[in-house]
C-alpha cells in the first residue's frame, strides 16, 4: 500500500524533452501526470494536506501552459482538449483535476471579459511565468464592494468559497462597484496583506481543492487593469456571458475523469483480487455473470456520455472562435447542449462510483483502498448547481424553443 511515507518521488525529466506539440502529445502527457497522481491518491486524500506538490506537477509537466501562446511558450490548444487533459488528469486524481480545470477557466477568463489589449498581456504574463489561477467568485455570496477611488478601485468583502486559494500564484477577484450594479473582474496576486485564505475546507469529498473561504480587505487595482473597462466604461458583448457553459463542461470533464478513474481502478481490483461467490459455479471473479453485465453496463454509460461530452465541446469551438461576434441565439442553444451533457455527466458519475462496489465485494470496503473517495468527490461537486435545472432548460428549448437566460448558473 502507498502511503505518504512511501510515496513515489520521482518525476520525468519534462523539461529535458521536447514541449507536446499535437492534441496526442499533450494527452500522453496528461496520462503520464495521472499515473503519477494515481500512484498514491488514497493516501493523500485522506491526509487532505494542501497540493503545494501537486501543483508543481501540473506546472513541471506544462499542462498550466495548455492554452497558452506558443510565443511564449504555451501549448496554444483549444478548449476541447483542455477538457480532454482534465479529464485524465482527474482520472487519476479528482481534486487535482478540478483545480487545473478551474485553472483553465481562470486562465482564460481575460478572453470573456478582457479587451485585446488586456487579453494579449494577461496570457503573455500567465503563460511565460507559469501562473497557477484561483479564482474568489462565489456568486451565491453577498457580492465583494468595490470603491472607486480615482484611479484605482479597492475591493473588500468575503467569500465562502475560493478554489485554489493558498496554491494559486493569482486570483481572480469580481464584485459591484458601490452605489451601482456594475460588475468587475481583476486579476491580482493571491500572496498579499489584502488576501486571508481561511484553511476551511473541510468537506467530505474534493478534499485537496482548496475550496475555503477568503477574505478580500482593500485590495487596490489600476482601473487598467478591471477587465473589459475603458475609460471606466465596460464594452459589453454575448461573448461575455459564456463563462457557465464552458465551466459547466469544466465541470463534466472531472466529472467523467473521476469516474473514469473509478471504473478502471475497480476493474483492475476485480481481475486481481475479487473472489468469485462460493456458490456461483464460477472458479474466477472475472467469468461470473453478474460481473460482466455490470462492467458492460458502466463502460457502455461511460463511454456514450464521454462521447456526447467531446461533440459538444467541439460545437462551442466555433463561438470560441467568433468571440465578437457571436449571437444570443448561438450561445442559448449551446447552453441548452451543455446542460443535457452535464445532467448525463452527473448521473452517470453517481451510478458509477457507488456502484463499482457491487463488483468488488466486501473486503474492497477497506479504508486504505479509498474505493470509497470516488463517489465521495462526484457527490461533492454535483450539488454545485441543481442538476434538476439542467433538465428544465432543456425541456424548455425543446417545448418552448425557450433560451436559457444568462445567469451565474445557466
């Protein structure tokens, strides 16, 4: 048994080989990153110590860099990869694929909101100093105020959840500026006076995300640097809205890489280890009836789901692509895609995790097999957002041609 004690310390030499340069190349490294992760995740998920190493993985083997500027050293791919690489890499480890996942999304967070000249810098800087991204945006939370004082705005408040908090090099704040409902994101160093990460994650799944609560005192920001603002005036535009569709399928890639990692960790328990029942008339494990419908079954949900998440990540590569210019329509209708996939994601996810234990048996209850951290993580994180409401804007496009209006959650 792994534990922290014996836990693997090497890593390759990445930075001795040449950086991945196709969609195959950054996969296989993603896997290799997973094996690793994979090697002692027990362990450290029931140490839930902060992911300092972790994370220094993730940038050691590039994958902070996926969506990054070549110029400056970035992989330069798209987003249906990056839900690719999270996929594997939750695979291995749930919470460490939430936390490049929601990197990702931070990463690109200046693309949403960010004017050309401010998206240009954000990803140079990002990309060539290997920034790791958090992110304090809880919208659920009393919003953080932001006073503006000439010219700088300083923001102060609380939020009850920040993923990444004390292992992110920057996070990204938002709140209202006081006296109006404008929204504003900013970018500022995570290690500053301003910045209190409360060490209170304490939940029962997703344990090394960093998820704690965070409080924001006088953090002052050049009103260059509010995201999207010139001159103090927002340029609004539809683009600026898909920050849900595209952290929704962020959060079906670590969905389907949890469950992934569950599937194949139980098969290979199962060929190994499980007994076949005394009165069954089977000598091995894997010929029992039972066991090849149940694995059959899983696999055969897993990959239709897995299969429905790679289409519509590839349908919203095209907005992606027309940034300035997409329309209302285009983004309801994907959406309205990304909603049916998550729903699928979700339950998928839950039939799974729970019920590999049924191929397993008794003995794989053990506390040190961690069998149990699987559906632990997917329970955790899909009570983000009710599924439920995933299904109804997909009734509501299909009966009503009704496009989901754009919220924090759809």
């Amino acid at each position: 048994m792994t534990t922290l004690e014996n836990r693997p310390t090497a890593t390759p030499d990445w930075a001795s080989r040449p950086a991945p340069d196709s969609p195959d190349a950054w996969l296989a490294r993603a896997r290799e990153v997973r094996e690793i992760l994979a090697a002692d995740a027990a362990a450290r998920d029931r140490a839930a110590e902060t992911p300092y190493t972790e994370v220094a993985l993730l940038k050691a083997a590039g994958l902070v860099t996926l969506l990054g500027p070549v110029a400056e050293g970035g992989g330069g791919q798209e987003w249906p990869l990056a839900y690719r690489v999270v996929r594997e890499v939750a695979a291995g480890d749930g919470s460490i694929g939430q936390l490049l996942g929601y990197h990702y999304l931070w990463f690109w967070a200046a693309r949403l909101v960010g004017t050309p000249e401010q998206i240009a810098a954000v990803e140079a800087d990002a990309t060539r100093n290997r920034w790791f991204f958090g992110g304090a945006v809880n919208p659920r939370d009393s919003d953080v105020q932001i006073r503006d004082e000439g010219h700088q705005i300083v923001y102060n408040g609380r939020k009850t959840f920040s993923t990444g908090s004390k292992v992110s090099d920057v996070t990204v704040l938002e709140g209202v500026l006081e006296g109006t409902d404008t929204h504003v994101f900013a970018i500022v160093p995570s290690d500053q006076p301003g910045i209190t990460f409360h060490d209170d994650w304490d939940n029962i799944g997703q344990r090394l995300t960093e998820s704690g609560s965070v409080t924001i005192t006088d953090v002052a920001v050049p009103w260059e640097a509010a995201a999207g603002f010139v001159d103090k005036a927002f340029r609004p535009r539809v683009y600026n809205t898909l920050n849900v569709p595209t952290i929704q399928l962020v959060f079906v890639s670590f969905y389907l890489g949890i469950t992934r990692g569950a599937l194949e960790t139980a098969l290979e328990y199962t060929r190994t280890q499980t007994r076949p029942w005394l009165h069954g008339g089977q000598e091995r494990a894997v010929d029992e009836p039972y066991q090849l419908d149940l694995y059959g079954d899983y696999a055969s949900k897993l990959w239709a789901v897995e299969a429905l998440a790679d289409q519509v990540a590839q349908e919203g590569l095209a907005i992606h692509h027309d940034a300035w210019e997409v329309t209302e329509r285009q983004r309801g209708e994907h959406e309205v895609r990304v909603a049916a996939v998550k729903a699928r994601a979700t339950d998928v996810a839950l039939e799974i995790t729970s019920g590999i234990f049924e191929g397993l048996g008794a003995r794989a209850t053990a506390s040190a097999l961690g069998f149990d951290r699987f559906w632990r993580n997917v329970r955790t994180h899909t009570l983000h957002d009710p599924v439920a409401y995933k299904r109804r804007e997909v009734g509501a496009f299909l009966l009503r041609d009704e496009l989901p209006e754009p919220t924090w959650y759809s």
